[in-house]
C-alpha cells in the first residue's frame, strides 16, 4: 500500500518525462536512414569528395609535377630532331685617309646538324621521360585517391560522432527520468541514500559523457569543413545502412573458398590498378631505360651537319658557298662506363625488389582490411540481436522499477546494457564502411561499387 500511494505521489512528476522517454525511444536513432525532404540543404559524401578535390592543394601540386614531366618528355623528344640555327652578320668598312669611299657588307648562314648514331642514348632517355611522365600520373591519381580517403573518414567520423552524441542524449534522459524518480522515492523513504547518491553520480557521469561526445563531434565538424570549405554548421545526409544489408549477409554466409577467391580477385585488381604499385612498376622501366642510356657509351656517337652561307650585299663574289660535315666521338674511359652500366644495374635490382616488396606489403594490406570487413558485418548482425534484447531488457525493467517491483540498481544496469549496446552497434556500422573504404583505396578505385562488384560476382 505505500509503495501505491509513494507511486500516486510520484507520477505528476514523472509522467511528462515517462511521455518523452516513449517518444524518444521510438523515434531516436539507429536507423540509418535517408535524409528527409530539403536534402539539397545537406552535404552528401559525394559533394564532400568534390568540394576536397577542388580545394586541396596537394592534388594542384601533383598536377603541376605531371605538366613538368610532360614538358621534360617533350624536351627529350626534341632531342631526336634535326638541330637548325641560322645567323645574320654585317660590317662596315670605314674610310681611311686617302680612301675613296666606306664599304657595307652582310650574309646571312644557315646551319643544321643530327645525330646519326649515338649508341640508343637519345632513344633511352626518351624512354625515362615517358616512364616519368607516366609515373607522375599514376602519383596524381594516388593523391586523388588520399584525397578521396581523408575527405571519407572526416565525413564517417562526423556521422559516427553524431550517432554517438544521440545515444548519449538518450542515456542522459533516461538517467535524468531515472533520478526523478529517485529523488522522489528517497523523499518518501522508499529509497536509501546511497543508492539516491549513486543515481546522482550517474547524472553527473552521463552529462560528462554528452559534453565529451560534443566536443568529439564538434572535432570531426571542424575538420571536415576544413577539407571541404563546407561550414560545420551544415547538416550532413545520413548513410542508409539497410542498403549494406544483402552485403552483410553476404559476408556472413562466405566459405573459405569463397573468400580466397575474392581475396585473389582484389589482389588482381590491384595489380591493375593500385597507383602506388604502378609507380614502382614504372620505376622499374626507369632504371632499364637508365641502364640502356649508361650501355650507349660504349658506342660512338656520330652526327652530321650541313651549313649555308647567303651574301646578301657588299660581297665580291656574290656566290652561295656551303659545307657538309660528318663527325664521330668516342668515349674511351672505359672504365667510368663500365662503372656507370654497373651502377645502373644496381638501381634496377632495387627497382625490382622494392615492387615485389610492395605487392606483398599490400597484398597483406588487402588481407587484414578484408578479414577486418567481414569481422565488422558480423559485429553488426551481433550488435542489433544485442540492442533489440538490451531494450527489451530495460522495457521490462524500466516497467518493474515504476511499480517497484525492481531495484534501482536493476535499472541503472539496464540502462547501461542499453547505451553500451548501442555504442556497440555505432562501431560495427562505420567500422563496416570504413573497412570498405579502405579496401577500395588499397585496390586503387574510386568507387566502392567495385569491390561489392567483385563480392557479387564470387557468389
């Protein structure tokens, strides 16, 4: 009969925040959804990757490097051409004593020369030029796709940031409800005051938690909007995770056959088309092109030119003259060629060394985000069996507490139950798409539709 009457007494103050609690708990979050209507207000991740793309300055340097080595490739292709000049001279002759009269007289030569023979010199440093220059495009492409990869993980980390900061909205309402109620219970003597100060350390740790999860969040804004040029103040649209939701059970219905399989189809597509291994792949015909360039010394060089000289007036004989030449130098220090090929064959062994090392770095790399990946969906299978029992649980016991059928302690485990499954399910979800997101840099695409591409296909 007390504990009816110290109930009757405690619901006008409780049943405003009995109605919110409900409301809340059916509306709050978890679910991933679309952005609602106006999304054109919102900054999509799409938009996000456009806006860093256009800002970043080391995606502007790296385009600068690729017009260098496109100017550099040009220049040793010129190297190939005939070398032509031509020149213009004049004199005056002035009087002397006794002369009769001053003399004017200018010509005019023109000249060209080209190399013959030079050993494949010319040809190898071409070749060096071309590789370079291609090696500068696959390193723009790369600072593309880093570019790609920090825009992705500012954005997740805003978007987990505020899931979080939600979930901690939701324990600080259900904790403040539940001191409510303690206060109350305690005022009547239905409560001891241990367990009343215990409630209030509750309220203080969760109001710590909320202003810390704000200031997490407040990070994350700040750093996107850094790399976006987007002020924080705009709302980002939500990642619908029900659209991964055929992918994870995907995942989790893999075999070990299945998942070497796409492990050696990601492996294949990165060989293709990770720029990063393309780069040492292309330092590899560098220094073959270097080693071919140090060869062409034990040759001669030989080369011809042809000259042309034009009088244009004052000259006695008025006659065009000219002249052909054909020449050849040889290099006879043997011994520094012998040296230089040596060398050159060195820095070709390295070349290759350092790409094997390479692939075997990210073939490992591809590995651990794939088994990552995998880990992740599982997790968020577990995680929603865990919060749709942790809020059955604290259902159950929110309503056993208000009709003091259960213990202030059993509420407070409840509701802890409850945010830590939560907290829970948040890192499954972004661990999930930022193991996607990685996986796609380390194949060296643009999109993830590729590597879910690749899944699809396996099974």
């Amino acid at each position: 009969m007390k504990k009816m009457l110290g109930l009757q007494k405690l619901w006008p103050f409780i049943k405003e925040d009995v109605v919110f609690l409900c409301f809340f708990l059916w509306t709050v979050p978890f679910s991933f959804g679309e952005a609602p209507a106006g999304t054109s207000e919102r900054l999509n991740l799409t938009a996000a990757r456009n806006q860093a793309l256009a800002r970043s300055l080391d995606l502007r340097k790296a385009q600068i490097a690729v017009d260098k080595a496109n100017l550099s490739r040009s220049a040793a292709l010129y190297n190939l051409f005939p070398s032509i000049s031509g020149s213009l001279s004049g004199s005056w002759s002035y009087p002397e004593s006794g002369s009769a009269s001053s003399t004017l007289s200018s010509s005019a030569r023109l000249s060209g020369s080209v190399t013959l023979f030079d050993g494949g010199s010319g040809k190898a440093k071409l070749d060096a030029a071309t590789l370079a220059a291609q090696s500068a495009q696959e390193s723009l492409r790369s600072t593309r796709l880093s570019v790609i990869e920090a825009v992705d993980t500012a954005f997740l980390d805003v978007l987990k940031a505020q899931a979080a900061l939600d979930a901690k909205e939701s324990s600080l309402v259900a904790t403040k409800w539940r001191l409510q109620i303690a206060q109350v219970k305690a005022a009547v003597g239905a409560l001891s005051k241990a367990d009343l100060l215990s409630t209030e350390a509750d309220m203080a740790s969760a109001q710590a938690s909320l202003f810390s999860a704000q200031k997490t969040l407040a990070a994350a804004r700040a750093k996107l909007a850094s790399l976006t040029g987007v002020p924080s103040t705009v709302p980002l649209v939500a990642v619908d995770f029900t659209q991964y939701d055929e992918v994870i059970g995907k995942l989790a219905a893999l075999e070990n056959q299945q998942l070497a399989a796409l492990m050696n189809a990601l492996v294949a597509l990165a060989r293709k088309q990770n720029p990063q291994l393309a780069v040492y792949q292309l330092s590899i015909g560098e220094a073959r092109a270097s080693l071919n360039s140090a060869r062409s010394s034990w040759f001669p060089s030989v080369s011809a030119g042809v000259s042309q000289n034009f009088p244009l007036q004052g000259n006695s004989s008025n006659q065009i003259t000219g002249s052909v030449s054909l020449s050849a130098s040889w290099n006879l220090d043997f011994w520094v060629t012998r040296n230089s090929v040596e060398q050159a064959q060195k820095a070709l062994s390295q070349a290759e060394i350092d790409r094997a090392s390479q692939e075997q770095t990210l073939s490992l790399t591809i590995e651990q985000t794939l088994y990552e990946w995998i880990s992740s969906a599982l997790q968020i299978s577990s995680s929603m069996k865990a919060l749709e029992y942790a809020q059955a649980n604290y259902d159950n016991v929110a309503e056993k507490f208000r009709l003091s059928s259960a213990a202030i302690s059993d509420l407070a485990s409840a509701e802890a139950l409850l945010s830590s499954s939560k907290e829970s399910l948040i890192t499954a979800q972004y661990s999930f798409l930022t193991a996607l997101f990685s996986l796609r840099n380390s194949v060296g695409v643009e999109e993830e539709e590729e590597i879910l591409r690749l899944l699809k296909e396996i099974l």
